[in-house]
C-alpha cells in the first residue's frame, strides 16, 4: 500500500472527474485543485488505455466520478485486495509521478 506526499491533485471543474495531466492551457480553464485526503471509496473497473507516457486503468466512482490508475498501483490493488465482477472498495489517495497523476490504495477497507 502506497503512502503519498502530494496535498493537492486536479479535478475537472465540470465532472468532478481526476485529470490525469495538467498542461498550461488546463491550468487555467476549468481545473479546481483539491486536497489529498484520504478517502474511502467503491470503484467499479471499467477498462484501460494509455496516457501520455503509461498505461492507466479507469475507475469509476458510485456518483459517477472517474479516476485514473497507474499499471504498477492496479497490480498491488489486485494482488491485495478483494475485486468482485470488477468492484473494489479500499481507501484512496492521489499520487503524482513525472506530471501524471492518479490514483492509489493507501489501505483496504
């Protein structure tokens, strides 16, 4: 289980939803930056892609709000915790790696 330093991540003003990557446009329309605080969730895994350097899986929220995962952090999550027909429940939190972001298991539920 990871442990992170970061103490504020951005979220998509509109949806509410991770952004996975700020760049200088996003910086100033429509990102709101919020704490890190750990949170406890269910997830529902809803596929992968890739993202501008590494393969991300997606996470969707019970209301609808969507994470993304860094492939190493999704393997801990399967090696370490109960998934049933694709759904997790544990305590998050958001890590930066490079100018990526996504998000973490900081403990099981």
């Amino acid at each position: 289980m990871a442990k992170t330093n970061l103490t504020e991540y951005p979220v998509d003003r509109k949806t509410r939803d991770l952004l996975g990557y700020v760049d200088g446009w996003s910086e100033r329309e429509g990102v709101d930056w919020l704490p890190n605080d750990p949170f406890t969730e269910t997830f529902q895994v809803m596929g992968y892609g890739r993202g501008r350097s590494s393969i991300k899986f997606m996470l969707v929220a019970e209301d609808g709000r969507r994470y993304e995962m860094f492939a190493k952090d999704f393997t801990e999550l399967v090696m370490t915790s109960e998934i049933s027909a694709g759904v997790v429940t544990g305590t998050f939190q958001v890590v930066k790696r490079g100018q990526n972001y996504g998000l973490v298991r900081v403990e099981p539920c």
